[in-house]
C-alpha cells in the first residue's frame, strides 16, 4: 500500500539537503562550541554561519538570535523572560488570544498562577481577533502581548503588524509565534513591530528537538535556564550543533523558493478541496479558518455525520496520515480549543480534519485522498 503525508504542520520530513547537512555536521568531529580548543572552534564556527544565515534570512542582527530545543522551547523562554522582566518595571498586565498554541496559552496560565494579570482576546468565527478589542486591552500596564503570525489548526493569519504597532506605541513587549508561518510568509524583523519572535525547524524540512528565539536588541528580557554561558548568556546548555547547521539549510532552502513553496501548497489545496466537491458534493463539507486571511499549506475541514476519529482512523487505514488539530493535543479525545474559540457548532468541531501540505505532495494525492474521503464519508453515513 502506498502512502500519503497530509500531515506537515505535525511535523515535516526532511529534505535531502538538509539531511545532508546534518550529517556533515554531525561528522564533523565531537567538538562542544564552548571549549577553545580547535573542534570547540569548529563547532563554533558551524552556529556561527547558521546565525548568519538566519540573521540575513529574518533582516536582523546575529546577535539577536537565541538557539534553542524547541518551538516550545522559544515560547516559553520569550513570555517568562520578557513578563518577568518587565515586571521589575511595574508592568503586569499580559495580552494573548484564544486560538494561540498551547506553549503559549500553558505559559500565560502560568504567568497569571504568578501574579499576572491575563486578558485572552476572543475571535471570531474565523479565527481572527479584532484589531480594535486588541488595542482595548493594551494599556501602559501591559508587559507582554503574544499573537501568533498564522494559526497551527486553521492557517489563519492575525493581524500582528497593527497590534504590534499599538503594543509599542505602550512600551509593551510583543511577541509573535510564527513557528507555522515560517516558510510560507515573508518576516522582515527589520520593519516589523516585532520585538520577540519564536521558530521551529522541524516545520519547514528540518530536524525535530532545534527552535530559534529572536530578542530584539534593546528588549527586557532575562534566562529562565541556568548554567553555563551559552547563546551569550541568554540560554544554558550545549548547542545542538548538526541540528543547528541543519536549521539554517532547511531556512536557506524555504526562503530562496518561498513563492514556490506557497504555489506548490496552494495548489495541493485547490486540488484536494475541487476533488472533495466533486466526489462528496459542496454541500457536504466546510472550510474552518479565513477564506483569505490563511496559510497556504494548512486546510481544515468538518464533514458533519462524520466524527474526526472515525474520519482520521479510516484514513489511516488507507494510508492517509492526517490530524484531527495541534499535534500536540490530537492524541486526546478533547475537542479543539482553537474551534471552540471561534464558536463553531458542536457538529463542526466534533467532525474537524486537517489536511495539511508540503515537500512531496502531489496532485496526484490530492484526487486519490478527496476520493478516500468521500468514500470514507459515504460508507459512515450508511451506517448511522
């Protein structure tokens, strides 16, 4: 049986280059980046130009960049860092919304079980927070605002350019998850109200347990690991130095062929959603998230009769890996938080699939899924 790969925003397979990359830095000897000796310089050498890259990639300076494990990783650091230091300014209050990842709404909790003071924005039904209940809840008490750049679940961008420009006007530290929108949306830090940005490899090609932190110059922020001097003191522990230079490869390729990449997703998309219409029937279906406002790669969707783990299982068993939402909570039972946010029937959420594309996918298994879904459908429908 062959199989089909809906499921890059999990997670996305490495590319040969990349691969390549890793290896090569990964046999490049055992040196740690902090010793001084000659394999200590090399591994150096190696975070360096990964630095660089990045820095040229983002339009903004090497020393801005913290690597880090994770996405998570970045988030956490970026919203304990920045609220904790800004509260030794006076600064309590933190702005967040309803459809961020966990890493981010986890932490806030947190921060809030410190002392924080929490607003979490709502949306609507597509997904997106309003600009002006977002400026509302800005003040000159707001330490920390965080809005992700484009939704894990839905693709759905938010709005970060008009709301980071309110939350600086405040002197208000703003933070953007753009873990999902990196490789699809252009993020020049250079011109952007963004004082604090997270990233993940394994999204675009790299490899999984690598994350990166930008710290605008000049931003309140403190560690929240300690030890050894790493990433100018800014995060403790040996760098992972092959998944590093593999990062940087995986970011170089993404960015030289951005507008490719964007096309190539689109058009998986537009295949799979005429497909599904026609097999199904339009009146089947619907489309969750931003009819425009959206990434290109991700499309989630509710066939109603239909229940997302009857739907996913049954792919699975025809070799169709897809995601019933966030990876990291798809393995539960418990309904999408990003879907009851925007208010959507029961029916709807409960039915809720995401298909999601990247390097490999083809037209090709675009039809061939649409058709499995539409039987998949039509065979559950049979027996209710």
């Amino acid at each position: 049986m062959s199989f089909i790969y809906f499921d890059h925003a999990a997670t996305s397979p490495m590319s040969s280059e990349v691969l390549a990359a890793y290896v090569e830095a990964a046999n490049g000897g055992p040196g740690n980046p902090s010793s001084l000796h000659a394999h200590g310089r090399a591994a150096r050498e190696r975070i360096s130009l990964a630095r660089d890259t990045f820095a040229r990639l983002l339009s903004c300076q090497a020393s801005e960049l913290i690597f880090t494990g994770s996405g998570t990783e970045s988030d956490n650091t970026a919203l304990f860092g920045a609220a904790r230091a800004q509260r030794q300014r006076g600064r309590s209050g933190i702005v967040t919304t309803a459809v961020e990842h966990h890493a981010v709404l986890h932490a806030c909790r947190q921060l809030e079980a410190e002392g924080f003071r929490l607003t979490i924005l709502p949306v609507d039904e597509y997904g997106r927070v309003s600009v002006s209940e977002a400026k509302a809840a800005i003040d000159e008490t707001t330490a920390l605002v965080s809005v992700m750049a484009g939704n894990n679940e839905t693709g759905t961008l938010q709005p970060i350019a008009e709301i980071g420009d309110w939350a600086r006007n405040h002197k208000a530290i703003m933070h953007v998850d753009a873990v999902q929108a990196f490789g699809y949306a252009e993020l020049n830090l250079k011109e952007m109200p963004i004082d604090l940005l997270s990233l993940s490899a394994h999204k675009i090609n790299g490899p999984q347990g690598v994350g990166l932190l930008y710290v605008r110059k000049g931003t309140h922020f403190q560690p929240i690991l300690y030890g050894g001097s790493q990433e100018r003191n800014r995060r403790a522990g040996t760098e992972n130095v092959a998944g590093i230079a593999a990062f940087a490869k995986a970011a170089e390729i993404a960015y030289g062929d951005l507008s490719i990449r964007r096309e190539h997703a689109e058009e998986i998309r537009s295949a799979f959603l005429a497909r599904l219409s026609e097999h199904l029937g339009q009146d089947r279906f619907v489309v969750n998230g931003h009819p425009d406002e959206r990434l290109p790669h991700i499309l989630n969707l509710s066939i109603p009769g239909v229940s997302s783990e009857s739907m996913l299982m049954n792919l699975d068993l025809e070799g169709v890996s897809a995601s019933g939402g966030s990876a990291c909570t798809s393995g539960s039972l418990k309904p999408s938080h990003v879907l009851l946010a925007m208010n959507l029937s029961t029916e709807r959420v409960s039915s809720a699939v995401r298909f999601s594309f990247g390097l490999g996918n083809t037209i090709e298994e675009a039809d061939k899924t649409a058709k499995i879904t539409a039987t998949i459908s039509a065979r559950m429908r049979i027996r209710l």
